[in-house]
C-alpha cells in the first residue's frame, strides 16, 4: 500500500494491520458452559433459560415454603384496590430483573428476568438470559408465554422499576405487554410500614438478613456491580462472572417469596404474633388500625402496654389506644392508659390526659394539674414543632386553663 495513503488512513482510525484486530469471541466460557441451563425457542429465536427447584418444605432462612390461601386482611395491607377474591398463590408470579442500569428510562434493558412460583414440586424460580441486546425481542416473547395464566405478580419496588421497564420494553419491540393486566403486590411500601421503627433501611436484602435471617454465600455480587459485568460479557463473551448474578436474581426472588409468605402469616392472626420483636408488633398493631380494625388493634396494643418499649414508642402507643378507648366509651380505661406511669415527660400523653380528665372524668382538678403541667414543659423546652404550632399550642392551653379554672370556680360557688 503507498505509504502516504497508509498514513492518511490511520489517520482516519482505520486499523491496516491484522495486529490491531481484537480477536474473534470465544464460546469457551459462553453462557451455556458456566450456568447449567438450557435454551428455550421462541418466535424470534432462542434465549438461554435456567430453573432452579426449591423442593417442597423448603425453608428459607426462617420462613417455611408453604402454599396457603392469601387473606383478604393481607390484600388490604398491601393494595386496598386489589380484589382479595382473585389473589390465588397458584396463580402468583414473583419476579426480579436485572437490567443494563439502575436509572430506568428508555435506555435501560432488562438483560434478565427471574419469576418464581409455587407448583405441586416447591417453588421453581425460572430465569431467562439474554447473550446479547438483539436477543430482547425473543426474551419478551418468552416472558409473554410464561406469564399467560397468571393473575397475580409480586415484585419489591417494582411499581417504580421493573414494572415500568418491562412495559417500555413491549412498546419500543412493538409487542404487546402480559403485565397490563396483573394484580400487583409491590412490598417495598408494606415492607417500610412494618419495619422502618427496627431497620434504618428497608432493602430486600436488609429484611432477608434481619428479619427472616438468610445468609448469602460468597457467589453473591452486589447490585450496583450487575450492570458492569454484563457489559464486560458482552465485550469479551466470558460468562464466568455472571454465575453470580444469577445466583443474586434467584435469591432475590426466593427471599421475595419469603416476605410475601411471612407478611401473609401475620395477617392471618394478628392478635396472635405477640411473639414478635416488640416495635415489630407496635408497627403492626398500628397497620392493623389504620386498614381499619381498631379492635385487632386495641389487642395488640394491650398486649403492648406490659411490654419493654423506647420512650417515645411507648407513648405513640399510649396516645393511639387511649384514642381508640375514648371513641368506644371507655373513658375510665383511657385515662388509666395515658396515666400507665409514674412519671410523664410527653407533652401530648399530657394533654390528652388531661381532656380525658375534663371532658370524659369531669375531674377538673386533676385536669387542671396536667394542663399546667403541660404549659411548663412547653415553656421550659424546645419539641420538635415549628414555632406556629407551638405557639397555637400554647393559646389551646392557656385556654383550656383558663375554662378549668371557671368550671372548678363554678363547682366549688355551688357547694
């Protein structure tokens, strides 16, 4: 080749030498070698597809794999909008993907899909993979296939993530999406309800270990590192690190399962899981009372009154039983709450104390003591309130002091 021509075409970045050319991919270490699996045809081609069985009594950490009915208190819990009636285990797809991106958008691409089920064997966790983007249509196609029957799906966070994804995913192949349809329980917000007082974070894997007690084995890769190991299969075709993706995927789903069955559990005697962490069972209490079942409620809010609770935990328990008391006619009894200890440091345990003490008791002196009380403990520290509320929690005292005072006047001109 002339010299010149030569120059000018590297120039150009056209590589002239067979040195400078990355050899071709090696199946070597390709997908089908490192993951024992197998490959499933589609219209569109095939995918690589793995099934790992977790036979019948299978435990996963702490919770037992059991098929049983999904109550209509749990469908409450998890969705008010879900019909309880059609929320059937049999038909009940657990699912997880891992994607080129944690950001979401229409650049993000679901290069795995694990969706786990209860059959007559155990649960079955089938994951689909795709060797490479082209491969998405025929992935999509497979999902569509595997989900026909089903009429429930759970995820954790998938509302926000994988849900949404998936369904651009349909749109941009101009196939028609299976997920329109489902019922969906996204746990991530139950999850938060029931153990934001015990756990400063609420991830899955956060409430595999601390509360159903599962340990990962050291094949486990973390989250943020899955998208970085696609790309590098996908530039050098040697799968061997994604044996551990995989094993994330099937984890996830298995520990998914195990949220929803242990969730379920619960919901099916409420008034019966005293065994459980106390500012578990406090969370819980307080779920079950504002689904609406103030009676559930209150029994386990009695329970919880004998047991060891932090300060400020206690008291919210003090004030939402009272409340409950008071509404039912109970007046004596929610004073005897509100008034459990010998010694009270929380302004609104005060405050209500001292309107049951007037308005309910007609005590009017001793409701007299906690509003001045309260005033002093208003005045001598600074709650975490902004300054309007806490001014307009001083004029509700001053005033009721000031009524108390005329109606003790009253009672005493009259004896």
């Amino acid at each position: 080749m002339n010299e010149a021509l030569s120059d000018k075409l590297r120039s150009l970045g056209v590589k002239t030498g067979a040195k400078d050319i990355l050899p071709p991919r090696s199946d070597t270490n390709g997908i089908q070698n490192i993951v024992d699996g197998n490959f499933l045809d589609s219209d569109y081609g095939p995918i690589f597809t793995k099934e790992t069985l977790c036979v019948n009594a299978y435990t996963h950490g702490s919770v037992f794999f059991k098929i049983s009915p999904v109550t209509s208190r749990f469908t409450r819990w998890a969705d008010p909008t879900l019909d309880p009636s059609s929320i059937d285990l049999s038909t009940t797809i657990f699912l997880d993907t891992e994607t080129t991106g944690l950001a979401g958008g229409t650049g993000t691409i679901p290069f795995m899909v694990g969706l786990g089920r209860f059959t007559s064997q155990g649960f079955l966790v089938t994951q689909f993979f795709m060797r490479d983007p082209a491969e998405e249509r025929a992935l999509l196609d497979i999902l569509s296939r595997f989900l026909a029957g089903a009429r429930t799906i759970v995820t954790y966070n998938g509302k926000a993530f994988d849900i949404p994804i998936l369904k651009t995913r349909y749109v941009l192949n101009n196939l028609p999406s299976p997920l329109n349809m489902l019922a969906h329980f996204d746990l991530l917000p139950l999850s938060r309800r029931l153990w934001k007082r015990r756990l400063e974070n609420r991830s899955l894997k956060d409430i595999e270990s601390e509360i159903i007690g599962f340990s990962r084995d050291q094949i486990e890769v973390p989250g943020w590192e899955i998208p970085i190991l696609y790309f590098n299969f996908l530039r050098t075709g040697d799968a061997r690190p994604l044996a551990g993706v995989f094993y994330h995927n099937v984890i996830d789903i298995q520990s998914l399962a195990a949220i929803f069955l242990l969730m379920n559990k619960w919901s099916e005697n409420p008034s019966g899981v005293t065994t459980l962490e106390p500012v578990d069972a406090l969370s819980l209490a307080f779920l079950i009372e504002d689904t609406g079942e103030t009676a559930a409620a209150a029994d386990l809010y009695e329970h919880l009154l004998s047991v060891d609770l932090p300060v400020h935990y206690h008291t919210e328990l003090q004030l939402r039983y009272a409340r409950i008391l008071k509404r039912s006619g109970r007046y004596d009894r929610a004073a005897e709450v509100l008034f459990s200890d010998e010694l009270h440091t929380e302004l609104q345990v005060m405050i209500q104390l001292a309107k049951v003490l007037e308005h309910q008791q007609r005590n009017y002196p001793d409701a007299l003591e906690w509003t001045r009380k309260a005033q002093n403990l208003l005045s001598e520290t600074s709650p975490s309130i902004s300054p309007s509320e806490a001014q307009k929690m001083k004029n509700d005292l001053q005033k009721r002091y000031t009524r108390l005072k005329g109606k003790i006047e009253n009672d005493t001109a009259h004896e």
